[in-house]
C-alpha cells in the first residue's frame, strides 16, 4: 500500500486527519510514521494542542494496524479501546508520530485469535517526536473485529 494512497484513504474516512493536515511519511506493515504541522494544531501557548498530540499518536497506531491487516489480506474494524498519552515536553514546530511492529509472535497471536473468535486485541506503542526529540509517548489497546 502506497504511502500516500493511505493518505488519501485517512483523508477521506478521518475527516480530522485532513484537518490536522496530517502526513503519511511512512506506511509499511512494520512501522508507521505521520507528521502534522504546528499551526492547525496550536493552542493559546503557541505549542501544540494536547488533543492534537495525543489525536496524531492514535492515528499512527491505528494506521499501523490498517496497513499490517491490509498487507495480510484480513478484512477487520479497528477500534481503539483505552489509551494512555504522556506529555513529556511542550511541542514547538511539526510534529511526528511512530508506530512500529517489533514482535511477530504477538502479531501472530493476534491475527489466530481473530481467526478464531472473530475478535482481538492487541497493544501498540507510539513514540511523538519534534525536532527528533522525543516529547510524548502513546500506549493503547486496540482491537479488531472481523468482518462478516
């Protein structure tokens, strides 16, 4: 999947990616990068809004899911269940949200337990970056839920 047909897709089914003005950098089954500018996402402190930090982190996540069970051929809704979002500094200028796969075999536990119970739940990790520092961090429970 082309990263910017993922782009378009978000786009168009997530009206708030557009208005974040969000970027898909990267979108392979293994990692998952999106930027977004700083001036649709200001606050009154001239730094980015938290909704739109913690906003971007979900999306890079939820994304990463998108594009692995694309790339899988599984047809699936993703949901995200709970989250949590750490602040660690003030984001200044552009910022950028990475998902990764690091573990097979939790991706493959996932995929037999939504094969078979037509429902699953997997955890990913979100690292937020400005300026190639990390500012924040995003842990979340997602879960799938096959179609059909």
């Amino acid at each position: 999947m082309d990263r910017l047909d993922v782009e378009n897709y978000l786009h168009a089914h997530i009206p708030l990616s557009r208005a974040m003005a969000v970027e898909v950098q990267t979108a392979l089954p293994t990692c998952v990068r999106l930027s977004a500018p700083l001036a649709p996402n200001i606050n009154h402190r001239a730094t980015a809004f938290g909704g739109s930090a913690c906003a971007l982190a979900i999306l890079a996540a939820w994304t990463l899911l998108y594009v692995r069970l694309e790339s899988d051929k599984i047809a699936a809704r993703v949901v995200i269940q709970k989250n949590t979002m750490y602040y660690e500094v003030p984001i200044t200028d552009a910022f950028v949200a990475e998902a990764t796969a690091n573990q097979p075999e939790v991706w493959a536990r996932f995929i037999a337990t939504l094969q078979r119970r037509k429902r699953a739940r997997i955890a990913v990790n979100v690292i937020l970056r400005c300026k190639d520092e990390k500012v924040g961090a995003l842990e979340g429970d997602f879960v799938a839920i096959a179609n059909g």
